[in-house]
C-alpha cells in the first residue's frame, strides 16, 4: 500500500505464474500491482543516492565500520520478521516451491550474517598499519560511491542481496531495481530499508529497464553496475556510460554449464545429480546444466535411468508437498522452450521421455532431448528452463572442445568413477570454466566459495569475502615515519 500512496502515474499489474480458470482457458492470476517510474523518477532517486553519498563525505560513507554493521543487523532483524510474507510472495510471483523459497529466504539471512562477520574480520586486517621502508601505511576499504543493483528473477531475494548488502555495508549508496517478475516480494522490507539506513542511502526503483535505466548510466553518476542478467544487457548498458572507464562492472551473466558423463561414471550418481542439476527449479538457474555430453557406451542406460528419474518428479503448485516441477514466471518461456524443441526434432532427434515439452499455460513438462548436435538451437542457446539436450561422444576431446569453443564457461560437472581420469580432465576443464564439480551437479553455494566464470559468464567474483573486496577499493593513508 505504502508503494502505491499518491502514485498517479503508470501502473504495472504483476501476473502469477500460477493460473485460474476462466471461461478461454487458463490464465495468469493478477496477484498486485506497483508503480512504473519514469526517468524523472529514476533521475530524483538517483540524485538522492549522490547526495546521501556526498563524494564520499556522506553520513554513510564516513560511518564507522561498527555503526554500519550495527545497521545491516537492525535491518536484518526487521526481515526475519517478515519471512512468511515474503516467502508466500515468492511463490506466487515467480512460482518457486515452498521449500525452495524457504531455503531462498534463510540463505539470503545467513549470507548476511557471514557478510557481517567477513567484514568484521576485513576490518580488523584492514586497519592494521604496516611500515616498510620508512613509510607507516593504514591500508584502508573504501566505498566507491553509487551503486546501480539489478539481480534475476530467479533469486529475486538471494542472489539480489548477495551485491546489494555488501555494496551497502561498505559505505556505498545504491539503487536498486527489483526485477520485473520479482518486485512485489520486496515490498514488506522497504520500510525496514527506510528506518534503518539514513535517508537516500538505499532507493528502490520500478519501471521498464528500457525507459529508467538508460538516463541513469547516461548521466555518468553511477560508479558501480552490479547486474546478475544477460551479458548482452549488461554490455548495453556500459556503452551508456559516458566514462565507462570509471565505471566499475560486477556481473553474473550468461551461462551453459554442461555434464561430462564419461564410460567409467556411475551412472545411478550421475543421473541423480543431472535431474537436480537440470531440473531444480525447472531449470531456471544460472548454475544449471543445460547440456549433458554422455559417453556413447553408457548413454543408452543413462538415458533410460534419465526417463524413470524425471518420471517420477512432482508437477503441481509451489505450496504443495514435496513438488518439484512448477509452473514458469516468464509469459514467454512455454512456447520459447517448445519452439527450441521443434528445432531439435526438425533436425533428427527425439524427445525421450513421456510428455516431453508437453505445455500448460504457464507450466512445461521436461524434455529429455537426444541425440543434440551443432545444428540445433539447444547445443549452445541457453534455454533456462526444463529442456535437457544430450550429446553423445565418443572421444573425450569432444566435450573439451565444446567448453574451448563455447562463449560460456561458468562451470562444468564431470562424472566418472577413475580417479586417474579425473585428475587428467582437471586442468584441461578447469582452465575453460571456473569450476569444476566431481561427480556432483553444478551450483553456487557454498557461498563461501568464488562464484564467477569465463568468458561472457561474469566480470568480477563473488562469495561473501570477495564481494565486501568487490564493492570497495583498497585505498592507503602513508605517513613517513
Ligand atoms: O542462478 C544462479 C544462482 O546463483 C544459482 O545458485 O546454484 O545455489 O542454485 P544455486
């Protein structure tokens, strides 16, 4: 309500994935709706985070380390009281499980706790003094001033908080625009968002990307993008930039992860981890896999293990036990998948298991598509969703190629039961993504651990300590002794 009070300009009605039915047939569910800023709405917001930051002589940017920790933890605490609400609203907005949406909330808790407690150790390596030759030097973590904080649909909460916590707990002033299918779920903590940073500090924005977000970057005051989308937006909007040398980039984006299941795999293993790995959130993650190359020898087993294991998932809605398949947030995406799909089967192979593809209004059955091969969109397009292309290969070089060739190199999964195998795929994998997983499925987490990639996968690292370095610069004050 508070979103919407004296607003008289455009609206946006959000549609939930989940359905009603009507008398045409199933439709979307009209589940709120929230303000589209213009660009002199954006403009303002983005003039209240300069201010707030003041060139860096700002209330938030000079404060102690301790009082902005003292914040960060107050505005946690507000956002654990609000846990139902924003689970229910992830839910509904982009169709995530319960569980899921569960477990999206208490990581995003948990990174801020880790966050919390990284810093107080940065800090306390930080301030330390070092002399050498003569000069006393305070090494220093300094903010580096307006941050522009766009995180996916697909961890609208998560994955936006891991940049926009650190970002803000190291002094920085942010804006921040939820994404589209993703926005109504951030509405229960924007008062504790205005009662526990000063004013100005954190300004959330809503519109259409296209109108708001070009006037901000072509005004050349944002220092930090922080984007966790498509690299082809991502490279847009630095060419908006003025000084785009002056503008610092920290990027999740694209992604392919492929599996290797090599002869010598266990194949109960390898299947298990390929439909988490393929399936988990219906495939809507940047870390999924999203294409399997399977040994020529093991893919018929492979494959009819691959058929009873995605048999036996549950479709249904996000609040109902132990689901798994759920319906899609993106209008699109149904008949984006299918069309990717048709393409493979135009170009001679098979989709696998039962009701393969099979669409619903807002909910796609999975795929299981074989034999995928260069020809075909499903070989380096990626489909985000729960279509699974399987490579066969004979020589393991093949994949190899696949990774050297690919415009992606996040991560990669490797299947075998050879450890002398393994050990010589290690750097020839490793040296094409930026990790790799032994006989489990790709992911982010821990989120203690680096999380970047090659290529068009991102710019800049990620976990909870390389984000507070990420969002800051390591700045000295030498004196001479
Ligand atoms: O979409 C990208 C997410 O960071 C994936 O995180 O691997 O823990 O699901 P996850």
């Amino acid at each position: 309500d508070g979103v919407m009070k004296n607003w008289h300009g455009d609206v946006h009605t959000v549609l939930s994935p989940i359905c009603v039915k009507t008398p045409t047939g199933l439709e979307r569910r009209v589940i709120g709706s929230y303000p589209l800023c213009g660009p002199d709405e954006a403009m303002e917001s983005l003039n209240a985070a300069v201010a707030a930051y003041a060139d860096g002589r700002g209330e938030w940017p000079t404060m102690s380390v301790a009082e902005r920790i003292a914040c960060v933890e107050k505005f946690t605490g507000r956002m654990i009281a609000k846990k139902q609400e924003v689970v229910k609203l992830i839910m509904w907005e982009i169709g995530k499980s319960y569980a899921d949406s569960v477990k999206e909330f208490d990581r995003t808790v948990e990174y801020i706790h880790a966050t919390i407690d990284a810093l107080k150790n940065l800090d306390r390596k930080s301030s330390s003094f070092a002399i050498e030759q003569g000069i006393i030097g305070q090494i220093r973590r300094s903010p580096l001033g307006v941050v522009l904080c766009m995180g996916p649909f697909n961890y609208p909460l998560n994955e936006t908080f891991t940049t926009l916590i650190p970002a803000l707990i190291m002094g920085n002033t942010l804006l921040f625009k939820p994404p589209k299918h993703g926005t109504l779920l951030h509405f229960p903590l924007l008062e504790a968002f205005r009662d526990c940073f000063p004013a100005g500090v954190v300004n959330t924005i809503y519109g259409r990307g296209n109108q708001i977000i070009a006037p901000l970057m072509e005004s050349g005051k944002i220092n930090v993008l922080t984007l966790i989308g498509s690299s082809k937006v991502a490279n847009q909007l630095k060419k908006m930039h003025p000084k785009v040398n002056r503008l610092r980039a920290i990027l999740g984006l694209d992604a392919k992860n492929a599996a290797i299941i090599t002869e010598k795999a266990d194949i109960d293993l390898a299947v298990k981890e390929c439909v988490l790995g393929s399936l988990s959130f219906n495939g809507q993650r940047c870390t999924a896999i999203k294409i399997i190359y399977v040994h020529s020898s093991v893919a018929a087993a492979f494959l009819e293990k691959m058929t009873t294991a995605v048999g036996q998932l549950k479709s249904g809605m996000p609040w109902e036990k132990d689901v798994f398949l759920t319906p899609l947030p993106e209008p699109q995406k149904p008949g984006y998948l299918q069309s990717c799909v048709a393409d493979a089967v135009a170009h001679g192979a098979k989709v696998i298991n039962p009701f393969g593809g099979a669409a619903n209004a807002s909910f796609v059955y999975p795929a299981i598509v074989y034999p995928v091969n260069e020809k075909m969109k499903l070989y380096r397009e990626e489909q985000f969703g729960p279509v699974i292309p399987v490579v066969p290969f004979d020589d393991i070089e093949t994949p190899i190629r696949y990774l050297i060739e690919a415009d992606h190199g996040q991560q990669v999964a490797v299947f075998s039961n050879d450890a002398a195998e393994l050990a010589s795929l290690i750097d020839p994998l490793v040296n094409q993504v930026s990790r790799v997983n032994i006989n489990c499925q790709c992911q982010r987490g821990p989120d203690i651990f680096p999380f970047t990639g090659r290529k068009d996968s991102a710019e800049a690292t990620l976990s909870v300590f390389d984000a507070l370095r990420a969002f800051s610069i390591r700045s000295l004050v030498a004196t001479k002794q």
